[in-house]
C-alpha cells in the first residue's frame, strides 16, 4: 500500500465572490431574485409543456428537458452560494464538494448533449419537412434523451472517482464560489497525469464534439434554405432555430469566452466572473429566450390561463 502522510482534508473554505464586505449584501439579494427566477421561468415551462397536449412534440420536449437541466444546474450551485455568503466560515464538507462537481458536471453535460438533440430535431423539420414525424418518432426522442443522460453520468463519474483517489495538502481554500473541478486539482499534492488526460479527451467529448455536430446541423439548414430561396421558407427556418441558435450562442459564448480569449493578469476573477455567467445567467435566459417571441409557448400560456380562469367562474 501508498504511505500516506497527506494531510486528511474534511472541509474545504469556498472563498465566494470577489467582492466587497459592504456590497454582500446587494449581491444576496441579486443572486437570490436570479435564482427564483431560474426556478420559476423553467418551472412554467416544464408545467406549460406537460400540460398542453399542443406542445407534446419533440421540439418541445426536448426544451422541457433542457429547462429541468437548467432548473437542477443552478440548484447545484447557487443555493450553497447564498448560504455562504450569509455564513461566517464559508465551508463545505469533502463529500458534499465531491456531490457538488459530480452534480455540476452531470447537468452542464447534459445541457450540451440536449443542444445536440435539439439541433438534429431543427435539421430534420426543416430538411426533410415531409418525414419529419416519421423520423422524429417518440421512440427515437426518449432514446436521444437516455442516450445523453448514459453518457453524461458515465463522464461526471469518471471525473469524480479520479478526483476521489488524490489526496490534498493542507492547503483548503478554494478560490472560487463552488466546487469547481479544475480549482479543487490545483490543491492537489498527488499526481494528477491521468487526471488531466481524461479532462483533455473527455472535454473535447462533450465540448467540440456537440459544437461540430450542431454547426454541421445548421450548414445543412442553411443550405437547404438556400437552394430554394423564398422569403417564407428563410422566415419559417428563423422563427423555428432562432431561439435554438441564441441558446446555443450563449452555451458556447461563455465557454469560448473561458477558454480561448487571452486571460488578464487577474484570471481568478475572470474566471468567477465567467463561472457565474454560465451558472446564473445562462440558465436564467433560457426560458426566455424561448418563451418570448414564441407563438406556441404564447398559446399554451393563454390557453392554461383560460382554463383556469373558467374552471373558476364556473366553480363560483
Ligand atoms: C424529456 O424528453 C422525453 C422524450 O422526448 C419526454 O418523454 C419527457 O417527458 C421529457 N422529460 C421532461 C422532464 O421534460
């Protein structure tokens, strides 16, 4: 066996944001209205879909998918961080920061491997209009749907279980707001070789491998668009990616923005900064993004709203 002589870590000090005492407690209750409205703007269109028999397609579906996704994906994150900032001693225990990358990289996955599916619904309505149910069948959305929860708890295991097996020195202090996988291997003393392997390969997995799937999606909308220009058909395509594609522009946005634009002296910051764009703020505009110019949504809205205010006159 290993001789240990590593320090047992218990607890681990999560440093929060990067702001002042006196602005605390402006930046509770900013996170906290952000938060309840994530909760409550995904909560009404998982409800709104379920409901309408009208938006059981898998265009919908899926985005009922994405909005629990979303819903579980801030919920891992921003409840801890708002007991946090009204704790003293700001900690969380070995397991539960285990729990916590396990369960932010479960849902952060998923929502790549939901675009995925989306985008491949978008190409199939508009390239092959006419087989378009035939080949979107019930059978082959529920399989996209398990398939991407498969692969997604497979990964966000892996990376978890080679995190379990280091061991930390003595130094805890994250400098972050959670868990974040690629802070907590910097307090690492043991060899983390495999560790940065797997992160290497399975990154590309989950991040390139969806971005090229996505992007060959649209080429093909658009040149299918384009070999039969009318006004109506580039409208038609608009108004049914248009949502999709800002949604995806934001998912990939703040990756691109992580990852590739030259980090300032001060990366730490930046890189909190960006963390609580794609923890708070992305989530949150989901449901809007597809909500608002959305006729459908619109309709199902008015409709559960008339039913309830009937149900009501007729009930008094
Ligand atoms: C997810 O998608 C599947 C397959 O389309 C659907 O049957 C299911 O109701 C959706 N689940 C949620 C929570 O929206």
């Amino acid at each position: 066996m290993e001789k240990r002589n590593q320090t047992v870590i218990s607890e681990f000090l999560l440093l929060g944001l990067p702001i002042q005492p006196e602005q605390q407690n402006l930046f509770y209750a900013l996170f906290l209205a952000m938060y309840l409205t994530t909760v409550l703007g995904n909560f009404i269109i998982i409800v709104l879909i379920q409901l309408d028999s009208h938006l059981h397609t898998p265009m919908y579906l899926f985005l009922s998918n994405l909005s629990f996704s979303d819903l579980c994906f801030s919920s891992v994150t921003i409840p801890k961080l708002l007991q946090n900032m009204q704790s003293r001693v700001p900690s969380i225990r070995y397991a539960g920061c285990l729990a916590q990358m396990y369960f932010f990289l479960l849902f952060a996955d998923l929502e790549s491997f939901l675009l995925v599916a989306m985008a491949y619904d978008r190409y199939v309505a508009i390239c092959f209009p006419l087989h378009y149910t035939i080949i979107m069948s019930p059978r082959l959305c529920l399989s996209l749907v398990a398939l991407s929860w498969v692969l997604t708890t497979f990964i966000s295991l892996l990376h978890t279980l080679l995190m379990a097996r280091l061991s930390f020195c003595a130094d805890n202090v994250i400098p972050h707001f959670f868990c974040d996988m690629s802070a907590l291997l910097k307090l690492v003393c043991s060899d983390i070789q495999i560790n940065e392997m797997v992160i290497f390969i399975l990154g590309g997995l989950v991040i390139i491998v969806p971005f090229m799937l996505i992007f060959s999606s649209y080429v093909r909308i658009v040149s299918s668009i384009l070999k039969v220009p009318s006004a109506r058909g580039i409208c038609k395509a608009f108004s049914t990616c248009g949502s999709h594609l800002s949604v995806v522009s934001l998912f990939y946005g703040t990756i691109i923005g992580l990852y590739l634009c030259p980090s300032a002296n001060n990366s730490s910051v930046k890189e909190t900064v960006m963390a609580v764009m794609y923890t708070v703020v992305t989530p949150m505009l989901n449901p809007f993004i597809y909500s608002l110019r959305n006729q459908d949504i619109k309709g199902a809205w008015g409709r559960l709203l008339s039913k309830r205010i009937i149900h009501f006159s007729l009930g008094h």
